[in-house]
C-alpha cells in the first residue's frame, strides 16, 4: 500500500495562493476588509475568512467610504481602482502576479495601430478585469460566433495581440 500525501495548497494556484496569505495578515491587522466576490472558489476558504471579518459584497456600491478592500486574486476593472480612490477607499491589490503580467504586456500595445483579441470566458472576474485594461480596441473572444464578429478587425489594424 503506498502513501499519498495531498499537499496543504493542492488545488490552489500559485496567486491564489499568494492572495489568501496575504489576506490573513490583512484580516489579522485590520480586523474587517471588504471583498467584492468572492476571494476565491471555495466555500470553506470564503466561510472562514467571513469569520475573520472579510465582508463579500457583489459591487462597489454596497460598501461604505473610508473603508479597506482587497482585490483578490483575479483582478479588478480599471474603473473599480478609480471609484475606489474617489471614495476613499483603501485598496490592497492581492491580483494574481500573472494577471498582471498581462496587464504590463497590453500596455506596450494601447496604441491606435494595434487591436487586442482576449480569448476567455466572457462573464469571468479575471477576464472583465483584464479587457478593462485593453482599451477600447479589443474583444473578447469565447464562441465560433466572437472569432466571426472580429475576424474583420484583424485587416483593419496593423497589428492584432491575441492573449
């Protein structure tokens, strides 16, 4: 009979990994941070940090000014950072490192010449998060139907980014 061992982070990646020991020290310093969606997709891992105080809210909207926020792991919009600062809020980033590697990489193409494709599902956090980033032109691709929609743009700019 052999022994197997499932390791303490198995089924976490690496940011998700990095987020949740970055949130714990948070929680442990400022008692009550909020969240918007979940922090991650497991129920046991959101239900104890709810009871370390991490409140899950679904937009921006349900929580008050002068409050403290993670971004988890899958990013947040481009527009979130912005209303955040508006409203006083203070925003610890605990996005992915591989998010925003992709980030860095887009902005070397935000440029007129360049049309930017993300292949991804459509209604995903870390992909809402990373076309927020893309600029006006780029797409979303998911379905035969979304390559069809944007094939034609590929011709009208000089350069096509395809992430």
């Amino acid at each position: 009979m052999k022994n197997i061992e499932v390791g303490k982070n198995a089924g976490f990646c690496g940011g998700v990994e990095l987020c949740t020991q970055k949130l714990e020290k948070l929680l442990d310093e400022y008692k009550k941070i909020y969240c918007i969606g979940e922090v991650v997709h497991n129920k046991d891992v959101v239900d104890y940090f709810k009871k370390k105080e991490l409140i899950v809210v679904s937009s921006i909207e349900e929580m008050p000014d002068n409050v403290n926020m993670i971004i988890r792991a899958h990013g947040a919009t481009k527009e979130l950072y912005k209303e955040a600062k508006k409203r006083n809020i203070q925003v610890f980033d605990l996005t992915c490192p591989k998010v925003l590697n992709i980030r860095n990489i887009v902005k070397d193409y935000l440029n007129e010449d360049t049309y930017i494709i993300l292949i991804a599902t459509k209604n995903h956090p870390e992909t809402l998060s990373t076309i927020s980033f893309c600029g006006e032109n780029s797409s979303i691709i998911e379905t035969e139907e979304d390559i069809n929609k944007v094939i034609h743009k590929c011709n009208i700019y000089k350069n096509v980014l395809i992430i």
